[in-house]
C-alpha cells in the first residue's frame, strides 16, 4: 500500500504546541501499527500573512487539494485584529473549506466521564452525553452574495445572504442520514421554517431526503427551540444537522455542555476523490488562545482526537481511532489535567508535552 499524505497546518497561538504533540502520535502509527504517513507541513493563518502577505499561500492550497487529508491547529490572534478583512487569518480556513468543498462538518460533542463535574449542567444532564452535530460548512450566510458593506442614502448598510440551493440541502443531509445510521438512528434537523424561506426549502429537502432513510427516526425543530433544548437535556438528540451559522453557534453550544472545548475534535468532509477518499480536514474546535501560547499549557487532547477522526473518516481505521481515543479516556481516567480542566481539589496540571507523554505512555501499552 502506498503511503498515506497528510498537509499539517499548525497555524498560529497554541496551534504548533498542540499539533507537535499530534505529530509524535502520527509517528507513533507509523512505527507501531503500521501506518505509514507521508507528512508535509505548511503555514496557514496569521503566519502565513507574516511571510506571504496573504493567510493561505496559492501553493498550500494545491497542496491541500491532493493530499489525502489535511490537518489544522489554529488560526488567529490579537497581531492580526487590524488587518483588512480579505486577508485576516480567517479567511484562510474559508478558503479552504470553499475551495476543497468541505461540505459536511461534523462535530461530536461528548463528556468524558472523569469530566462530566467540568460542566456548567448539572451532572446527571451531560453523564454519557454522546451527541453529532453536522453543519453545513461551505455556503448559507457564510458565503451568500450579495455580501458588502454598500452606501444607501446617507448612510452605510451592511448586507449578507443566507442563500441554499436544493442540491446543497440534499448533500449535507444525506451525510447526516449516513452518520445516524451509524449510531442512534435519530436525526434533528434545525432551522427558522418559521421566519426563514431559506429555513423553509432545507425542510422540505431534509424531508424528502429522510424518506431514503426509513430506519431514521427524522424530526425537526426551529433552531433557537433546538438551542434551548440542547441545554435542557441533551441526551434527546443523537445527530443534529444545521446549516452553516445555526451550526456555528449550536456546536459551541453543545461543547460547552460537555465542560471541556479543549477536547472537542471535527471533522469536515467533502465529496470522494478519486482514490474513494473523500476530501477532508481536520481541526480542534478550539480557538488559537493567544493568551496561553508559548507556555506549555494548552490542552492537546482536541487536536488528538481530530487525527483520532482522520483515522477513522479518512484512512479507514476505526479500530486505530478507537484505540487513540481509548488512550485518551485512560489517562483522563488516570487523573492528568491540563491547566483548562483544573478545579479538582489538589490537583497540578501537566504540560501540553506532559499530557502527550501520557498518551503515548497508553498507546504503548496498547500495542
Ligand atoms: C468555527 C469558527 C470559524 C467559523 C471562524 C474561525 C471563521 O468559529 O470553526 O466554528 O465561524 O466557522
Ligand atoms: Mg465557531
């Protein structure tokens, strides 16, 4: 079997920190299980308008485009807060969520159980708590024209688009129908029907999509009811699917619930390339927390479990996965806690390096 290609994009704040930790693991199946990875590494971000003047240079962008997967730290910081919008580390993860039709972003939102005391619910609320959200990742507002900022009269008026077409609706949710029918066999699909023609039309599409899927239990309801719900008592929903913005803000939601943004991987996936791959990148939910970068306190564990997701959607391993995410379970279980998941009575936090340390500590034992 030839070898398998990961571009690696730390990108900027703990983005390298973390990602040097997933870089030992990615050696670690290589060494150990046989997985033999052709890494190449490049800039994205912030860094990248440092030496480029732009946060996604053309040639990364090739390269994201052939590569078997993509894996992305973080991207972002206080340096870059005055830059014109065209070029600020953002837009770089746009563009390549756009351009390599990134369309389907999948986000588990899980409590461990040595954290389930980490939320802000109750524990009997989040205990267990395994939920997916898919949000749709490459059009709605996000990317909706007309979009500007245009003089009206005397004044400015600041314009942007929610805008889906059927086919777009109908892709998304049929990878929502696949994941349910692979876990719970339930799907909540979330809009404004109500207030939205946008909202209106994903209904409808997710409906007829949903008469391919009899075994999936399919129901609805308008997003802001979906928001309230998801804090009352998650464990109703077993994959929810959302279009770009709803789902920005339902997935920070639904991480929260679970006391640990910190540990939150995704997964954004496009359609089959021609080796049956599908287009895919992989990056931490977490942001690049520049208040904590340099200093070995960033937690690895979200950046981990995104190769963790790599293994499993990309590579066809989902006993390897399972294996790193059981790594990860074990030395939680152990008690190791990174600065962001302290509160427990006398306990030290270890370092980022510490925390993988640990997990190749588990993975050896595994092996
Ligand atoms: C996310 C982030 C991004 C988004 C930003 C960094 C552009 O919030 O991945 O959820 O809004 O999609
Ligand atoms: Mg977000």
């Amino acid at each position: 079997m030839s070898n398998l290609s990961l571009l690696i994009l730390p990108g900027d704040g703990i983005g390298p920190e973390v990602m040097a930790e997933v870089s030992r693991i990615i050696d670690w199946f290589g060494a150990h299980r046989g997985l033999k990875f052709d890494v190449s590494e490049d800039l994205v971000g912030g860094c990248a308008y440092d030496k480029h003047g732009a946060p996604l240079h053309d040639d990364t962008m090739a390269r994201a485009q052939e590569v078997d997967a993509v894996l992305l730290g973080a991207v972002g910081g206080p340096k870059y807060d005055d830059l014109d919008f065209s070029v600020k580390p953002e837009r770089g993860l746009l563009r390549l969520r756009k351009e390599m039709d990134l369309f389907a972003n999948l986000r588990p939102a899980q409590c461990f159980d040595a954290l389930a005391d980490f939320s802000s619910l109750k524990k009997d609320v989040v205990a267990g708590l395994d939920i997916m959200i898919v949000r749709e990742l490459t059009s709605g507002v996000y990317f909706g024209e007309p979009r500007g900022i245009f003089e009206e009269g005397n004044e400015r008026v600041g314009i942007n688009t929610q805008r889906y077409t059927e086919s777009e609706i109908d892709r998304v949710a049929r990878a929502a129908f696949d994941l349910a029918m692979k876990r719970g066999r339930k799907l909540c699909s979330m809009e404004k029907a109500n207030v939205m023609e946008s909202g209106i039309l994903w209904r409808e599409v997710v409906t007829r999509v949903g008469a391919d899927y009899p075994e999936v239990e399919l129901s609805h309801m308008y997003a802001d009811a979906g928001a309230m719900q998801l804090t009352r008592w998650p464990k109703q929903f077993d994959v929810i699917v959302t279009d770009n913005l709803f789902g920005d803000l339902l997935s920070d939601l639904a991480a929260m619930l679970t006391g640990s943004l910190g540990m939150l991987p995704s997964a954004s996936l496009g359609a089959p390339m021609a080796n049956g791959r599908p287009k895919a990148l992989y990056e931490p939910v977490h942001g690049s927390a520049p208040d904590i970068a340099g200093q070995g306190k960033a937690n690895p564990i979200a950046c981990i479990l995104s190769f963790a997701m790599a293994l499993r959607y990309s590579f066809d391993a989902a006993g390897e996965a399972e294996r790193l995410e059981q790594a990860v379970n074990a030395v939680l279980a152990d008690g190791l806690r990174t600065a962001d998941l302290l509160g427990e009575e006398g306990v030290q936090p270890v370092t980022t390096s510490e925390m993988g340390d640990a997990i190749l500590a588990r993975l050896d034992a595994s092996d």
